[in-house]
C-alpha cells in the first residue's frame, strides 16, 4: 500500500523527532541520563509519504493501522517498522484518508528505526503522544547515535516541547559510549 498525505496538523512530529538528537554526554555508570535534546521541533510544512504493505482503516474504532515494512519518509527523516498504529480523535472534521485527521498519538512496533541526516535510533517500539508532545521508545536495548556517539538504555522519553529527554535502564545500567572527536570547539 502506498499513501501520499499533506501534513496534517502536528502529525509530521513523530517523523521530525531523530532531527534534533543533539545528545550531552551524562554519567556512564548511572540508571537513567537526562539532558536537553536541542533541535528537537514539531514540523508541518513538509508532505509525508508512508508506505506499507497495507493499510487498513478502522472509523469506529478512529483507528488506521499501516502492516509490513512499514516506511515513513518526510524531508530528510525517515521512519521503518513492522507496524504503526496512527490514533485519531473522535468527532473530528477530517479523515485519516484525506489527510487532516485530527492525530492523538502514533504507535509503532516491531523493529522501530528512525533515522534523520546524522542520528539514528532504535527500539523495539515506540509512542509519540501528539497531545501532551512527547515520545517514548521502548525496548531491551534502545540505541540512540550520532556518529560514534552511541547511547543505550532501555526507554527514552522526550518532551518535545522543552527538548527534555531521558534514558533510562529499567534496573540494569545505561551505556554512553562518546567520541572526544564530536565534541564542538568553543572561541
């Protein structure tokens, strides 16, 4: 199934999220990281396109659920899993298949990939709640980099409106691995 949807109102936000993983360095031996994610905006000026091997549209339940290789691409970020499970609000004026549903949130399963230009993350599934702006990834090992720059936990959170993030272990420990080459020169 191949489905070509304008921007509908802050749904491109899930897709736009891997655009700012600026990650600061934390404390390696810690249970959780916490940190600003600089960079991290909603975007609704950009076309998506996702693609699927079908796409099945449940109104009663305000439900679309995209199945197989699923692959969604908007500017230079691109999102791959399994499955994703796009929620809408009940009542509203728009229409998944026309593009303007009104999105609560947008779940992802088996394999999540995100990629955007430098930054990549992995995870075994994810939620993007569009009502109180934020993303958790979940899974036995979350992989976020940049570069040589890599994290890993278990479950990241971010707040989308204040570019606050954490990661944490979920009783085990995270792991940053850091690149003294990425670090940015000061004047």
């Amino acid at each position: 199934m191949f489905a070509t949807l304008s921007a509908p109102a802050r749904a491109a936000s899930l897709f736009v999220l891997a655009a700012g993983f600026a990650l600061a360095a934390g404390h390696a031996g810690a249970q959780q990281t916490a940190s600003k994610m600089k960079g991290v905006q909603l975007s609704n000026d950009q076309p998506i396109q996702i693609e699927s091997d079908a796409l099945e549209i449940r109104d009663q339940e305000n439900k679309a659920e995209f199945t197989g290789n699923v692959k969604v691409v908007q500017g230079t970020t691109t999102l791959q899993a399994g499955r994703m499970v796009v929620h809408y609000k009940s009542g509203g004026k728009g229409s998944v298949a026309s593009g303007n549903a009104d999105i609560e949130k947008i779940d992802v399963f088996d394999k999540v990939y995100l990629k955007s230009q430098t930054q990549e993350a992995t995870a075994d599934t994810g939620t993007f709640n569009l009502d109180n702006e934020t993303l958790v990834l979940k899974g036995k090992k979350v992989v976020l980099s940049e570069g040589e720059n890599v994290f890993v936990g278990c479950q990241l959170s971010v707040i989308m409106r204040t570019g606050e993030a954490k990661l944490d272990a979920c009783g085990g420990r995270v792991m940053i691995q850091l690149d003294p080459k990425s670090r940015q020169k000061t004047n």
